[in-house]
C-alpha cells in the first residue's frame, strides 16, 4: 500500500508542477488528480497527509483549500507542511494568523517556511522585524528569504544596513 500512497502522491505533484509551469490549466489540473485519486481509491487506499498536502499545493486561495479539507479529514492528519500551505494561502494578515493559532492549538510548531509566510504582509521594516522575533521565540531559523522583505522595504536607510548585518550574522 505504501508504494501506491506514494505513486498517488507523486502524481499529484508532478500535476502541480504541470500548472506552475502553465503547462496545464487549472481546471486540467484538477481533473487529472480527480481521476488518479479516483484510480487509486479503487485500490482502497485512504489518502496519507502527505498526498492531502499535495492536493492543497494545487489550491490557488483559501475557499479552495475550504473544499480539500474536509474530504481528507477522516484520514489525514495536518502536520507542519498542512499549516505551511495554508499561511501561504491566506489573503490577508489575520488568516495567516488565525491558521497559525490553530496550527499552535494542535501542538504542532512553526519552521521557517511557516513564519516566511507572514513575510509578504509586512508593510514596514518593524511589521518584518515583529515576524523574525516570531522566530526567535519558537527558536526557527531564519533564511535568505526571510530577510528579503524587511531589507526591500528598508532599501538604502540605516534600518536597511542593521537588517543586512544581522542577515550576514
């Protein structure tokens, strides 16, 4: 069974990558994972988290991650990947911190890739400094990518070299 959850899996995102690539529509897209996850429930396999992640990586906002969550509910369990997708996902500061609460109350912790999700809604350099005390505080590592923000809003000020070197270190 392991090797068709993962043959499930690994179909669902090559499909995404597909659609990334503007390979395949949105819609095509979502077909295609229709009749291979229907394929593969022939075979009675209940889908793992790992292939309910990969089905919320072909959401493009939250009203569609809305419908994806409650058909894998019964099987999957959300783990750090699951919240991951979500903040990604969110449209707005308040849904990214709504999905991080709950993310919190299941006793799961942030990585990097959880808290860089915050990042595209700083609008100030102290909005991206609050996300890397987050950081700090659940003892995540920040990366490159972390400090993009802070740094483009900050471009060419003193805050801009502090965030630099602090980067650097």
């Amino acid at each position: 069974m392991f090797c068709l959850d993962r043959a499930l899996q690994n179909k669902v995102l090559k499909i995404r990558q597909q659609m990334k690539d503007k390979i395949l529509a949105s819609q095509e897209a979502w077909a295609m994972v229709e009749a291979a996850a229907e394929k593969y429930t022939n075979e009675d396999i209940n889908p793992t988290t790992d292939i309910f992640n990969a089905y919320l990586q072909l959401c493009h906002t939250p009203t569609q991650a809305k419908f994806v969550l409650p058909r894998f509910s019964r099987h999957a369990k959300p783990n750090t990947t699951t919240y991951n997708i979500l903040v990604s996902l969110a449209s707005h500061l308040h849904q990214a911190q709504a999905t991080f609460d709950e993310m919190l109350k299941c006793g799961l912790l942030p990585n990097t890739y959880t808290l860089n999700g915050f990042m595209p809604f700083c609008r100030t350099v102290r909005e991206g400094r609050d996300v890397l005390k987050m950081m700090h505080k659940y003892r995540v590592k920040p990366n490159t990518q972390t400090y993009n923000a802070p740094v483009s809003l900050s471009s060419g000020t003193v805050e801009g070299a502090e965030i630099l070197e602090e980067m650097r270190r």
